[in-house]
C-alpha cells in the first residue's frame, strides 16, 4: 500500500480533502467514525473504568461530523460534534471545537474560538481513529493532559524551507470546566471507596504556548511548550503553575512508518497534590505489506518527582503489538494486543497495583 498515513492525517484534519456526505452551497458535512471492542484479562480496571475483564466498547467507540464553510475569500469556519461514552454511561453528542480562521495571507492565518490544543503529534485528529496506526494513541503520553481544546486564539504562519515546511503556531486562552480524573490516591480525602471512578471540574487560565513543526515527504518534526494556571475548587487548588513540553516525530518512508514522543509535566503548590510531575514516552515501529500494517509500540510512564513534592506518581511500561488492515477507501480494521506492567509500588495507570495485565482490542475506523 503506497499511501502514507502522515497523508491520511492531513488529509482528515482537512476532512474536506477526504469526501464529503453533501454539499448545500458552500457548507461541508464530513464524518468519522470508531466502533472497538476491548477486554482485560484481570480483574483490575483500567484507571476509567472503561477496560475490564468484560468485553466492552466505552473505551473507544465515538462518532464525529465536522461542518465547514467559507464566508467569504479570507473567511471560514469549521466546527465538529463528538458522540462518546467516556465519562459515563449515556452516549452523549457535544460540541468538541469549533474556530473562524482568517487568511491574513497565503501563509498566515489567524484563528478564534474554541481550538484543538497541539499538544503532541495527533492531538488535532486524535478523535479519527483511521488517521494512526494505533487503535489509541499511547496512553503512557497522550492521557498526560486532560485538556482537548482551548477557548481563544492562536496564529499558524508556514513557511518553506528548502524541501521541508515549517509551521509556527502560538496561542493564548483558557479552558474551564475541564474534567479530569481523580487520582485513586486522592480519593479517601473526598470520602470515596477505592475502586471509585470520579471526575473533577478545574480551570486553566493564562494559557500561552507555541507549536512549531517541521514537515517534508518523508515525516515531521514537532516540538512544544506551554504554560497556564489552574484552579480546582473541589481540591482547594487556586492558580498554581503548571509547565507542560513535548517533542515528537513521525516516518513513513519505503514502506516503514515510526512514531515517537516524549512529554514532561511540572506542577507546583496544591495542585502537585493530586496530579504529580511525570515524564513518559514512546516509541512505534511498523512495516506496511500491502494492505497490513504490522506494528510494535514501547511506551513508559515514569516519575518526575525531583523536588520531593507531594504528589504519587503513576509509572508503569508497557509493549502493544498490532496489526492495521486496510479494508478500502476510508476504512481500516484494527486489532492489538498490549501488555502493561505497573513499576513496583505503584498502579500506573489501573485502579490498584498488579504484577502486569494483557489487554485485547479490535476496532473498525471509518471516515466519510
């Protein structure tokens, strides 16, 4: 199969590029769409409670229509809705992100509203399972930051540089009545049972950071920094500092594709309380045979804690084998088989400690 899939993100990330359901004058409907399956062959959860030793399908299964239009020769906006089940038990449809983008110039626009946060390699198609190898992007780095998208503005200007292209995009905002999931160390303070599946509503205010990337036939490059301050009143926790940083690149090249990052997360006052500092990273390798993507990820999940603050640290490593088939045009079938070992002392990221636990999932993606 000669097609890439850093093409096949790109080209989902402007799913415009991808078909489109109709058309009524200039306004685009376009859609993805998961169906997986999981299971566990332990008794322990998964951290959300969404992986267990029964088959189930909360974990991965969603659906998404983004709608985009042109309002006039410099103007757009485009916005998406997400059908999924994470949190709860009621699949429930939301408004994920939605911006105007204005074309200062051919390559520089600036955009407003509520923005998909470029965290890490995928962060801004990381709900379209067809653009990735994975079934879920690795969790040792991707669970590392609770927020998907900020309310406010950021600037892409590209450049060329030779046979790469260069992409610099700061931004500045917030993102409030965020949920994040309670640590299962915290829980006895809020008069909740171990084993208890809790989220929490914070604040992050003051958010700035920049995304610089660079891209050419073969791959990218991407690295980022941001900073902000949170506040979570269920914890007592008032505009303490967080840094966060990542660094990643991609490969697909005569058929071999690789993926790998690396973040960092420094948390200070309260807050480091019940979310600590952590580090992790990971590191895909895969080979495409015609229609088969057989692949290997090795992934790590690790303490930062260097100023001996309070927070207890989730660390664990883990080795995902998987196989990715292509079923045609827009859809591809997927299964894996993952083998996660929490470090000693510790659960990772599971409800309690265990020795290890093998996962199994299989997923169909579909965009249209």
């Amino acid at each position: 199969m000669n097609k890439r899939l850093y093409m096949a993100a790109a080209a989902v990330l402007l799913l415009s590029r991808a078909g489109s359901l109709f058309a009524i004058d200039n306004i685009e409907f376009n859609g993805f769409l998961t169906v997986g399956a999981t299971r566990s062959d332990s008794s322990i959860d998964s951290q959300n409670g969404n992986i267990t030793d029964d088959i189930g399908f909360d974990q991965d299964s969603r659906v998404g229509i983004q709608v985009s239009a042109d309002i006039n020769s410099r103007m757009s906006i485009t916005a998406q809705l997400l059908g999924t089940n994470r949190e709860d038990d009621n699949f429930d449809a939301s408004f994920d992100w939605g911006y105007v983008s204005y074309a200062v110039s051919e390559d520089f626009d600036v955009r407003g509203g509520k923005i998909k946060f470029p965290t890490f390699l995928v962060s801004d198609y990381i709900e379209v399972g067809y653009a990735y190898p994975w079934i879920r992007p690795p969790s040792e780095v991707y669970t590392s930051n609770p927020i998907t998208a900020i309310s406010g503005v950021d600037v892409l200007f590209r450049a060329r540089l030779g046979v790469t292209d260069l992409l610099v995009q700061p931004y500045f905002g917030t993102a409030n009545d965020q949920d994040a999931l309670v640590p299962q160390e915290v829980l006895p303070a809020l008069g909740l049972a171990p084993g208890t599946v809790k989220y929490e509503n914070f604040d992050a205010k003051n958010m700035a950071g920049i995304n610089i990337a660079l891209s050419g036939d073969i791959g990218a490059l991407r690295a980022g920094y941001l900073q902000t301050e949170v506040s979570a009143s269920g914890f007592g926790v008032k505009d303490d500092d967080v840094s966060f940083w990542s660094v990643g690149a991609n490969l697909d090249w005569n058929n071999i594709i690789a993926y790998s990052e690396y973040f960092q997360r420094d948390i200070d006052g309260q807050a480091n309380a019940f979310f600590p500092n952590q580090k992790g990273w990971y590191a895909t390798l895969g080979y495409r045979i015609d229609r088969f993507l057989p692949h290997i990820t090795v992934a790590q999940l690790l303490d930062d804690n260097s100023n001996n603050d309070p927070g207890v640290a989730l660390e664990q490593d883990s080795v995902t084998l998987g196989l990715r088939y292509e079923l045609g045009t827009g859809a591809a079938l997927k299964f894996e088989a993952q083998r996660v070992e929490p470090k000693s002392g510790t659960r990772g990221l599971l409800m309690e400690p265990t020795n290890d636990i093998n996962i199994y999932s299989i997923a169909v993606d579909v965009i249209f």
